[in-house]
C-alpha cells in the first residue's frame, strides 16, 4: 500500500505539509501568480499530483473563473481533495491516475507541485514531456519539489528535517527522515531539474522559489 493510501497519512497531510515545506501557502500564492500572467480569467488549468487539493483550493479563491483538471493515483487524496476545495468542488474534475492516463486538453496552464521528487529521472523527463504536450503554445507550467545539490545531500537534508522539527515534527521522526530521504527519494540537483524541463521542450525556465531543500520553476510551452 501505497503512503498516500494510507487513511491515516491522508488524515495527517495537510499539517505535515505545512510543517515541512517552507512558506507553503505563499508557494501556492505564487504558483497562482505565475499562472495568472499566461492565462485568462477563464482558463483551465492542469494540476498533476493534486491530491489533497491544498493548490487546487488556492487557485480556485483567487480565480473564480478557471477550471480545472486534477490528476492523482491516490483515490483517498482526491476524496480529500474534493472535501478541501469545498464550494469550489463543482469547477474541478478529478482523475485518479498518472499524467498518461489525463485528458489531452489542450490546457491553459499547468502545475505539479511536491510531486516530481518521487519519480526517478526517466519517469520523471516522460511525465514532463506529457505535461508539455498538454499545454497550449505559450502556456506555463509551475513545479516545486525537493531539488538537492548531490554532493551537499546529507546536509541539505538534515537542515529540511530541522525545520521540521522547529515545526513541531517529533525529533525521532525528523531523525528518521534523513536516511530515509536520503536512500529512497529519488531526488536530483538543481542543475538537472531545470534541464530536464529543458530537454522536456519547455524554454524561458526560471527559478522562482528556493526554500532549503525545495526548489520551484516556471517554465514556458514555445
């Protein structure tokens, strides 16, 4: 079973969320943002890795007109998804399922946020590439996922799970973390992901969002 499969890891996401990630609301401030600039009050949007529906409910308030696509594997994070967005559930269809299985669109934007780290580099170009072929010409793709300098990765890491701990995690488990991160996270450096998006065919890659071990980029379909 999967972690996300998980009832009571679904119960607990959002905390630990924002106990893990710095600045995560802003984070979804400014993916909403960047998303803005490419695309009209009426746009549909595209959010890989939507389980759990934090993002999705961000973008919903500061646009009352957009709709949305959201695609996850797990069926208990999009019921969670559903229950987070709320009033807003009704602009939103969920896909339970990988980027291959989504609709084709073509979509106005796109994001895929604290997802891309879980999939090694070839899965990781692939669902990329698939995200490209799903956008309109000129639209943007947001992404933020832990993004690590490969020679420095036991300390970038043990400094994420400082701040967790600050957070409130339980020490133990912020302990536990490091060598589970650091052996099972298929993580890259910074250098690759944004050529991956590069190779993905996506041009004007900015880095936007930089918090420890996480790193966040836009990125254009040409």
């Amino acid at each position: 079973m999967s972690h996300f499969d998980d009832p009571d890891a679904v119960t607990r996401y959002a905390a630990g969320a924002l106990r893990m990630v710095p600045g995560l609301h802003d984070l979804h401030k400014m993916a909403h943002i960047l998303l803005a600039e490419g695309a009209d009050p009426d746009a549909h949007i595209l959010v890989l890795g939507a389980g759990g529906g934090m993002e999705l409910a961000a973008f919903a308030t500061a646009e009352p007109g957009w709709r949305f696509t959201g695609v996850d594997p797990s069926a208990p994070m999009l019921d969670l998804a559903t229950r987070t967005l709320g009033p807003h559930a009704d602009r939103a269809t969920l896909h339970q399922g990988y980027i291959d299985t989504a609709p084709q669109g073509p979509f106005d934007g796109a994001a895929c946020l604290l997802t891309l780290h879980f999939l090694p580099t070839e899965d990781r170009l692939q669902t990329l590439r698939a995200l490209h072929t799903r956008l309109k010409r000129g639209a943007r793709l947001v992404t933020a996922h832990h993004s690590i300098p490969q020679d420095q990765k036991t300390l970038w890491l043990t400094r994420f799970a400082a701040f967790a701990q600050s957070n409130g995690l339980d020490p133990v488990q912020a302990a536990q973390m490091i060598p589970t991160l650091a052996t099972r996270l298929p993580t890259l450096s910074p250098t690759e992901d944004a050529a991956l998006l590069a190779e993905a065919g996506f041009t004007d890659i900015q880095l936007f969002y930089a918090a420890f071990t996480f790193r966040g980029w836009t990125a254009t379909r040409p």
